[in-house]
C-alpha cells in the first residue's frame, strides 16, 4: 500500500511542478490555486507512505520520479528539450530509484 500511496504522491508532485510554471509568480488564480492543491497532496500522500517506507527511499524516489515526470511532461507541454545529458541523467535517477526500491526489501 505505501508504494502505491507514494505513487500518488509522485503524481501530485508532477503536477505541482507544471503548475507552477502555469501560475506566473502566483498571480493567476485559478493554477495558483491547482498548484497549493496538488502540493498539499504530493505531501499528504508521501506523508501515508512514510508510514511504511524509510524516509530516504520514499522521499528520494518522490523527488526522483517526480523529477523525471516533470521533464517528460514539460518537453510534451512546454516544448522543452530532451537533450542527451538529461536522458543520462534519467537513466541515473531511474537505476537509483530501483536500487533503493531493492535495498529497503519492499
């Protein structure tokens, strides 16, 4: 359950993200308000999870995947470049999020 609940987590945590790019320094209202909302989320789920998982892996993989899900969706959204550096950089967060995954037995 703490796995899922984490991927819930790293959901809000991509949102939050691309809404914040959305909000324009918080003076739109409406991302502004999408973007307070997906960051409580993001923290209220991770918090479920943490009930189970070791802080470091679930906080690192929260951030890590979120991470990448925020550059995905971004080159989708925003146009931004994928270069070859950040895909190197993708398979370093992806191998790490997996390792801990196997270090912490869940």
């Amino acid at each position: 359950m703490a796995w899922l609940f984490l991927s819930i987590a790293i959901v809000f945590e991509i949102a939050f993200a691309l809404g914040t790019n959305a909000t324009q320094g918080f003076t739109k209202l409406w991302p502004s308000v999408f973007t307070l909302l997906a960051a409580s989320g993001g923290i209220f789920t991770l918090s479920l999870a943490l009930r189970t998982l070791d802080v470091s892996v679930g906080y690192t993989v929260w951030t890590g995947i979120g991470s990448i899900g925020t550059v995905i969706f971004s080159a989708i959204i925003f146009k931004e470049k994928i270069t070859p550096a950040k895909l190197a950089s993708f398979a370093a967060i992806i191998g790490g999020a997996l390792i801990l995954k196997l270090a912490a037995g869940a």
